[in-house]
C-alpha cells in the first residue's frame, strides 16, 4: 500500500518544476493521493502548463494569499473537484525586495511578507477546515527561524511569525484531529530562493551538515512534506521537522 493511498490533497506554490509544491505533488500522487493545485494572479497560466507535468494532471483553482475573498471560496472552489481534503501543503513564499534590508525595511515592506508569508498559514487553514476530517494534515515549509540568518531579515522575522502560527494552528485544530507540521528545508535553488539578495551566501551549507546538502534537490524536502501527510505521524503536532542535511545539530 502506498503511503497516501485514497487521499486527496491540495497543494499550494507550484510555479516552476523548480518549486518545493511541484515535488509534494509529484510525490504525492505517486504514492497514491489525488492533487489539486492552487496558484495566483499572473502566474496562474504557468501553474496550470506545469499542473500538465505532473504524473496525473491536477485541476488548478485560484488563490491568491493577500486575498481574502480567496480563502473564502476556498472550500467551494475545491469542493468543485473533491468533497473532502485529508492532507494540504502551505508553500507560499513571498516578501517585497525591501524587505530583505533590516534597518532601512518600511511597514510597507513588511506588511505583505507578514500577510502572504505567515498570517496566510492560518487562513489557508480556516479555507480549507470545512473539508478537512479527522486524520487530516497541514504542512507547510519554513526555514529555521530561531536565529538571524544573513540577509533573510524581514522575510526570517516573517519565518518565525510563520513557526508561531503552525503552533497555534496545532492548538486550535488537534481537537478536531486535524494535525499541523512544519518542515524546516535547507536551502534550495527554487524562483522564491532567487528573490533572496543574499541567497549565494547558503551554498557553503553542505560543507557544515553531516549528511551533506544537495541545493539543487528538493526531493528530501518533498518527502518529508509527503510522510507528514500520511497515517504514519498521527500523534505529531505543532512541530517542525529540520530536512536540511543536520546543519541545525551542530556548531561550526
Ligand atoms: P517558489 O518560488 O517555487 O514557491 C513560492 C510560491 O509562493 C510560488 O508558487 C508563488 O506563486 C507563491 N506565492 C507568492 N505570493 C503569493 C500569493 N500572494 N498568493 C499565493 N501564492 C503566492 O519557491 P519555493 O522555494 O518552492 O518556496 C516554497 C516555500 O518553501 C516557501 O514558503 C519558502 O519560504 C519555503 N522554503 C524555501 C526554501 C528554499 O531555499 N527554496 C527553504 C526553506 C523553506
């Protein structure tokens, strides 16, 4: 039996092939589950010629983080492809460029990367929730945000946000059975990671974690998105799971 036999799952931030989303996807379907994808705006287009490479091409409905009429329909708009969602992935990532200058960074320049970054984790939760049963599964993706990386700024002060979220989420929906996990990735070359000014400066990473890192695959990280959505961490909530090599286990 595969590990998400006969479960249904909504995926978040697939852009490019290069996207975490597009691996969870892949992943998930090839280990059993049905995918339905969200993207956003102008990037819609793009999500849906990707949506046609995965093993099985996945509907695509819209969503857009900053929007809350989005999260509203949410649960109507799926429910036109499914009635029932046992697992769903947060993979949206996003912070103006100024953000990424922490003394000079406006509220301007916060504001969105709080919004679409880590208050988006609690809506997407409430969007989703009327479709979700007992044994259901929130993911999302972080990178470790307990310390102040270089040149991650406000988009890390947003990670931390981000952390906190998935641990009240944790809070309010373990009394419906509805568990909520985070999967702290190592760096890895995606649209999101470009965006970053100083993400160069992670490329020593493999260098400094035991098992090694590898920037260029996002498959460790997929996976272990995919195990947190299966049956086999039903007493798991709240938690992040580090999938970055070791990197966080050991001084330099
Ligand atoms: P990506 O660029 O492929 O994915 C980011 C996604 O966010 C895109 O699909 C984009 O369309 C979506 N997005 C941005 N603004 C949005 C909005 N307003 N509404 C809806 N969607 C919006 O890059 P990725 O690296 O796969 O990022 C996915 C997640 O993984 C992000 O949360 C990112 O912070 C996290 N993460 C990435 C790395 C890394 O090094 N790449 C490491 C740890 C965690």
């Amino acid at each position: 039996m595969a590990l998400l036999d006969g479960k249904t799952i909504l995926v978040t931030g697939v852009l490019t092939e290069s996207s975490i989303a597009f691996h969870v996807a892949r992943l998930a379907q090839e280990q059993g589950a049905s995918v339905v994808l969200t993207a956003f705006g102008r990037a819609a287009k793009i999500t849906s010629a990707i949506a046609r490479r995965l093993p099985q091409a996945a509907p695509v409905i819209e969503l857009d983080a900053s929007n809350q009429e989005d999260f509203d329909a949410l649960s109507t708009r799926v429910g036109e492809h499914t009635d029932q969602l046992d697992g769903v992935l947060h993979s949206i990532g996003f912070a103006p460029r100024g953000a990424f200058d922490f003394m000079n960074a406006s509220w301007e320049d916060v504001a969105p990367a709080l919004q679409i970054s880590a208050y988006s984790l609690k809506a997407l939760a409430k969007g989703a929730e009327p479709l979700m049963k007992p044994g259901g599964a929130l993911v999302g993706l972080t990178l470790d945000a307990s310390i102040a990386w270089p040149g991650y700024d406000w988009m890390g002060v947003a990670k931390a946000a981000f952390e906190s979220t998935n641990r009240y989420c944790a809070r309010d929906l373990g009394p419906k059975g509805i568990r909520c996990n985070l999967v702290a990735a190592g760096p890895i070359r995606t649209t999101a990671a470009k965006s970053i000014p100083a993400f160069d400066r992670f490329a020593q990473w493999g260098e400094h974690s035991p098992l090694g890192w590898d920037i260029s695959d996002p498959s460790p990280a997929a996976k272990a998105c995919v195990a947190l959505m299966s049956d086999w961490f039903p007493a798991t909530t709240g938690e992040i799971v580090h999938v970055d090599g070791g990197f966080h286990a050991v001084g330099d």
